[in-house]
C-alpha cells in the first residue's frame, strides 16, 4: 500500500476557520467526580430574550487541551 503523497503530513494544513475562536463562548474545565479530573466544556453565552437575560450554556467540549498559561 503506497501512501498518497498529496496527503502527507509535511504538506498538510488546517483551514484557519478551523481554528478561530468561537464567537460568544469560551474554553472552561469543570471539576470531575475526582479532585484530578478536570472536564473541558465550552461556555456559550446566550443574548437577552426580551427583557429576560438568558444564562450561559455549558456543552461538552473535544476540540483538544487548553494552552497553558503562563503565570
């Protein structure tokens, strides 16, 4: 099996849409049922619904690890 070398990895790219930030949310890690378990979750906030704001929505999150900040 010969690999396609139009889909190397060298030449690979990802389209930066891919990789933008969602608008109106951000990455946040919820405590697990162990204190060393952290959940990443996505926190997506919703506009107003008349004169009534709406609270966050909270939805698991796959898109990988959190960069580490440095402090």
């Amino acid at each position: 099996m010969n690999a396609n070398p139009k889909f190397l990895s060298m030449t690979a790219k990802v389209d930066e849409s891919a990789v933008k930030p969602f608008p109106k949310s951000k990455k946040i890690h919820v405590a697990g049922s162990r204190p060393d378990i952290r959940v990443p979750m996505r926190e997506i906030s919703l506009s107003a619904t008349g004169m009534e704001a709406n609270p966050p929505v909270h939805v698991y999150d796959t898109s990988g690890p959190i960069p580490i900040r440095k402090r």
